[in-house]
C-alpha cells in the first residue's frame, strides 16, 4: 500500500523507560522492538533473578555486541513493565532475542506481567560460524605458531575452520595454517559454537479486559491479524490442500463455549477449499535462500512459510542519501576501531555505508511482524528504535509509530528512514525493487548481518 501522508510518527531521544513515563496508559496498540540481546559474558542467573524478584534492575557490567556497552544485557522488568503500562489491554508486544538469552529476555517479560504466547523463529542461510578454534588456541597458549600451508584472498576471510581472520588491508591475503603442537592436533576440528541460523521472536500479549471477543470489541486489541499475514501459495500446492480436505490450513474455528474435539477432521467438501489468501501464517519465517533450500530438499515449490530477504545495502541507506558515509559492520566484531560509530580518523578497515547500526533487520520482515499484531489505524511503539526499521514498516503499513532511541546518531538516521518512506507512493515496489540493487553489495559480503551472525 502506498504510505499516508497522514500518518503521525516521532523518535524521541533518551532512556526508553524515561520517555515511555511520558506517554499515555493504555495509549499503544502493539509494542514490536529488536532491543539488546545482551550477548556478553554469561550471567549468574540466580543473582539476575534475586535482583528482578525483588524490583531492582540487574547491573551487568561488562559489554556486549561489538563491544558496546548498551548490549551488555537484555532488558530487565522495569522496560517491560512500562511498556506494559502504555499499551493497550489484549496489545501484542513482538521482541526479537538472541538464542543464548532468550531465556532471560523472556522472563523479563513474564516477570512484567505480559503473558508469552508463541515463539516465531526466524531462520536464514547466511549465518558465520565465529567460534574459537581450539586446536589455534592451544598452539597460542603454548606459545607455538601454527604451520602456514598457504593463503587465500583476504575477502573470503571466515569462510572455513583453518582460516584466520586478521586486520589486513582490503585485497591482502588471509594465512592457511594448520595446528603444529602434538596437542593442538588431537582437537584439530573442535570449535565452541554452531553456525547461527535462527533469531527467536517472542510474542507475548497484555492480559485481556474480559474474554477476547469483549477485549476487541472495546480496545481493538487482543488478536491477529491471521488473513493479512498468509503465505500466498501456487496452484499445486492448493491442490495438495484440496486433496487433504483443507484442515489445517483454514484450521480448525471453535465457537465460544465449544470443546475442541481433535477427531473432528472436516472432510474434502467446498467448504474446505484453500483460503484465497493464502496458508495460515506459521510461527517460522525464513530468508529467500533458507526458503530454497527447503524447497529444494522437500521437492515443493513454493515455501509454506512467510520469507524475505535480509536487508540490502540499498534498503538500509534509502532515505540517508543527504548523509555520510561512515565505517559500517565488520566481520571482526571485537575491535573498537571497528564500532559503527567509531571517531573521524581511524583506520577503515571496514566497508563505508550510510548507515551504520549493525542490526538492521528487513523492512519486509517488520511489515509482516507490525500487520499481524496492530489494528487498522492504530498506533505503534519501539523502545529500542535503532536505524529505524520498525518505523519504517509502521508508516509503509499505515499506521502511526513512536519510538524512543538512545543514540542521537541513530535517532537522526531512524528520523531521515522513517520520513522518506512515509513520503513514497507506489512503497511495495519500491521494497521489491531494492531486493535486486546491488547484489554484490548486499548483505552477503558487505550488509546486514544479523546480530548473530
């Protein structure tokens, strides 16, 4: 849908619990944020919850993601609880984590008092594995440089468990070597992680105003938005869902007050034709290649799930075309030369982009995410607004959209990406045609890498 030029949207600057004390109770239709992960040294999670249990926030000293300190730790109760306080009875609140703390974002938002009712997971084919090789770090503790068996072109730098990433110059070559030391080669192949490939999204829902029916009726909120969320499907694949009689797709609807009877299949009749709009949406979203793998294994054509691209250089940029470059993401993550905000004249060793927020998630992925918990015209909030993502999907879906950032730089970005989608007619093909821009630019070698990547 094109945007409407009269949508209401801000970023304000500042602590997100701060700014939300200043906002309206029961003023939010839907909360969908992607805030810190807190991907830094492994808490004691009996001191964490000693500190939530009895209402203080954990201090977590240390840093996180890139070595940024606001990445430490995932937000604790207070957040949610004001988040809670602002959003509406029955409003969804949409949270992205990481999959070594999801189990304490969760509780964080359990202990706010929102109830957790799914989990989608997002899943996607171009994660890098950034474990320790062991055997490397055995010669190293030894004191022993491993073998050089050769060297590769520094710009498949990651790509293997015998490379070594180091901090050359674009174009130098990265070293092959293999473990030297007795006891370096017996663990030659042990690594301490897997390849990421899945970003959990918790969806929890503000407790309802009566039942369902009654909290809809008068707040507009507590359900979603199942048919503007499907996942449209060809002709062979309607026909699979013809020949099983539909259930599953449609799924089965009970009326208030009737038991759900798991024997009741409805049989292959006209009233089990495939919904027109597609396959329920389900709680796992792939990227297009995650979804052609699948297809590819399974022999189906298309994915049954809901997939799109990771964000483009193009999409991230589009509305900072007035900015400056800076030095974006890097795949070295644990150098502070390398964070995105680093100081005018540091070494680059880093790509240059406009914007520079290293967890930019895709607009079409947010679009789907904000249509599924928000009302028709109603208003949405992210706490955590980074590059601005979610502000863009709001506005490109019609509806209005506050968010709170902590870093001005950011804030400003978020403001300029936000403000030139909701000023572009014509925005779904605008978003399709940035998947294909720049393809050796994109997030494969230069863009969005997930923040577990």
């Amino acid at each position: 849908m094109a945007a409407d030029q009269g949508l209401r949207h801000v970023v304000h600057v500042g602590d997100c619990v701060e700014r939300m004390a200043d906002m309206p109770s029961n003023s939010i239709d839907a909360v969908v944020c992607d805030p810190p992960y807190g991907l830094s040294a492994i808490p004691d999670a009996a001191e964490v919850l000693r500190h939530w249990l009895a209402g203080d926030d954990y201090v977590h000293k240390g840093s996180g993601f890139m070595g940024n300190s606001w990445d430490s730790f995932v937000p604790g109760p207070t957040v949610w609880k004001e988040a809670l306080r602002v959003a509406k009875p029955g409003a969804h609140l949409v949270v992205f984590a990481g999959t070594r703390t999801v189990d304490l974002m969760a509780m964080a938002i359990r202990l706010a008092g929102w109830h957790i009712r799914d989990q989608i997971m997002w899943v996607y084919a171009t994660g890098m594995p950034k474990g320790l090789n062991v055997a490397k770090g055995i010669d190293a503790h030894l004191g022993v440089e491993p073998e050089v068996v050769g060297e590769i072109p520094d710009r498949w730098a990651g790509k293997g468990d015998v490379l070594q990433r180091a901090t050359q110059a674009a174009g130098d070559t990265v070293l092959l070597t293999e473990p030297t030391t007795e006891e370096a080669k017996r663990w030659r192949g042990w690594n301490t992680a897997l390849k990421p490939s899945v970003e959990p999204i918790i969806l929890a829902r503000k407790p309802l105003d009566g039942t369902v029916v009654e909290n809809v009726l008068v707040h507009g909120t507590g359900a979603i938005n199942v048919d503007a969320t499907r996942v449209p499907m060809n002709e062979a694949d309607a026909e699979t869902i013809r020949n099983m009689g539909g259930f599953g797709e449609a799924g089965y609807e009970r009326t208030p007050g009737e038991a759900l009877n798991l024997n009741k299949t409805p049989m292959p009749t006209q009233d089990a034709q495939p919904h027109e709009g597609g396959r329920w949406p389900a709680n796992l979203v792939l990227d297009s290649e995650a979804a052609a793998v699948l297809d590819a294994q399974s022999g189906e054509l298309p994915s049954r799930f809901f997939y799109c691209a990771k964000s483009s250089r193009a999409e991230r940029n589009a509305g900072l075309e007035s900015f400056p470059e800076r030095a974006g993401p890097s795949e070295d993550y644990g150098t502070k030369a390398q964070h995105p905000l680093k100081p005018e004249g540091e070494p680059n060793l880093v790509f240059p982009v406009k914007n520079p927020h290293p967890t930019v998630k895709p607009i079409d992925l947010m679009r789907w995410l904000v249509r599924m918990v928000t009302p028709p015209g109603g208003r949405l909030c992210d706490p955590f607004v980074g590059s601005g993502t979610t502000g863009c999907a709001a506005v490109l879906e019609g509806f209005d959209f506050v968010g709170i950032e902590r870093e001005p730089e950011y804030a400003e970005i978020a403001r300029a990406r936000i403000e030139a989608w909701a000023n572009y007619e014509g925005a779904e093909d605008t978003a399709a045609a940035l998947k294909g821009v720049a393809r050796e630019d994109d997030h494969r070698e230069h863009g969005q890498m997930s923040i577990l990547d």
